[in-house]
C-alpha cells in the first residue's frame, strides 16, 4: 500500500492524544484581545477536542499522527 500524505495545515492544527482523540486549540486568541471579555480569553486558553461528527475527517489528514 502507498505511502499517504499528510496534509500540511493540519500537522500545525492538531495533536493525537493517547487516547486516541484529536486534541486542538480554541479559535478567537490571536488578536483584538482588548475588546473580548475576560471570561472568553480564559475559556479559550483551555483545551479543545475535535467533534466526534470531525473526528473521522481529521484523523484522515494526519494518517501518521
């Protein structure tokens, strides 16, 4: 069977955990942090998993994660 390719945006965006679940960040943590409040910059800090309903999709972009 051939080698598969990795897709390149994906290896930066999402980590395998041991478990087996993909493991990525919250989006909106970038910029214009002024005028979001307090409690949105601080959920988005934490750690966010892939959907069940992605979970297939992404685990096909990074085969050899």
């Amino acid at each position: 069977m051939p080698k598969l390719k990795t897709h390149s945006a994906s290896k930066k965006r999402f980590r395998k955990t041991a478990s087996g679940k993909i493991k990525m960040s919250h989006a909106w943590r970038s910029h214009r942090l002024v005028s979001k409040d307090r409690k949105a910059k601080k959920h988005h800090r934490l750690t966010a998993y892939v959907s069940p309903a992605n979970e297939a999709t992404v685990k096909k972009l990074i085969p050899y994660a």
